[in-house]
C-alpha cells in the first residue's frame, strides 16, 4: 500500500533539495513523477521548484482551489505515476491533503510533501496541521542555529536582521527575510527585552 510521507523542517534545511533528489531517483530509474508546489512562491519562477544549491524541476502550481486529485487522475491516464511530490506543502488546504492520502489509499501512489511546520509567530500552517495529523509516515530534515543547536522554528527579521513578531503569516522570502533558530534563540527574538519593560 502507498504511503503519504511528511518532511518536515524549518527554512533552509534543505526540503527542496531532498524533493528533487527523490524526483531523480524516481526518473532515473524510468518511472513517471509529478511534482506540485504553491503558486504564490514564485521566487525562482512560475511552476518551478528550485533549491539554494541550483538544483531545479518544473512543476504544478498549486493554490486554494486547486483539485490535487483531478490532476494527478488526468496526467496518471496518460500514463503511470509512480510518485507525486509536493513542495511547500504548508499552503495545502484540509481538502487537499485529505486529496493526497486518497491518492495513496484509492490510486496506491506514493505522496511525499515537504513543507514548513510552523510560521514566524510558532503557529501551524493549515496544510502542515493535516499533514501531521494524516501522514502514515513523519520524517524531520535537521537544519542548524547559528548556536550549533537544531534549528526548528523560522524567525522572520527586517532588512536590517531584526526579528519581526507582526504582520500576515504568509510572506514568500529567503534568507534574506527568515533565519532557522533553535526554540531558545527563537523564543529570544520574539520576547521583548526584560529591560525594555
């Protein structure tokens, strides 16, 4: 029986990069891959996904209303899937990752998404939430703070490399925009100052 796995890491763990090495492997070896990712990160281009370290494959642009399922049955009749792989898997909605456990339970093709757990503010994303709540199959990929602890949480800072604690929980950026930390240094950025209060 397929299986619905779900990597899971902070910004700049590599997730990307781990999706389009599985998608080599697949392809290397003659079998039929469709990936997906978020419309709206558009950082390397439309329909792209694309690691720090330039590695790069096309693929499906995904947003709220896409029907996940109907798209993976069209491009599977026209010939056999043998994996979808999702990128920026916390933008899923419920209803789409309710679409990618039917494609493991009623097709029998692997699902593998990768995505964030948690925003700048330590809240779930939607897709993250179901992912965790329905993968058969949980896989953390480790990133580093800057301390040498395991990074797990995503500060979100200014142009000048100040945390930023407001604003909307989806904004598409880069290092330029997030730093992985470990819960400690997440937790200091995020708590004003003692002495300021």
């Amino acid at each position: 029986m397929a299986k619905l796995y779900f990597y899971y890491a902070s910004m700049n763990a590599g997730k990307s990069t781990v999706l389009l090495q599985a998608d080599f492997n697949y392809r290397e070896r003659g079998m039929r891959t469709m990936l997906f990712t978020a419309g709206l990160d558009n950082r390397y281009g439309e329909a792209l996904i694309a690691s720090r370290i330039g590695l790069k494959a096309d693929a499906c642009p995904f947003g709220a209303e896409t029907d996940i399922r109907a798209k993976v049955e069209t491009e599977h009749a026209r010939g056999r899937l043998s994996c979808i792989l999702v990128d920026e898997a916390q933008f899923l909605s419920r209803a789409q990752v309710f679409q990618l456990a039917s494609i493991c339970d009623e097709m029998d093709i692997p699902v593998l998404a990768y995505g964030l757990r948690t925003d700048f503010k330590a809240n779930p994303f939607e897709g993250s939430i179901w992912l965790l709540a329905l993968a058969d199959t949980l896989v953390e990929i480790k990133a580093i703070c800057a301390c040498g602890r395991k990074a797990t949480m995503n500060l979100r800072v200014d142009e000048s490399g100040r945390p930023v604690t407001e604003g909307a929980q989806t904004e598409i950026g880069g290092n330029e925009r997030y730093v992985a930390a470990c819960r400690r240094h997440f937790m200091e950025g995020i708590t004003p100052s003692r002495a300021d209060g």
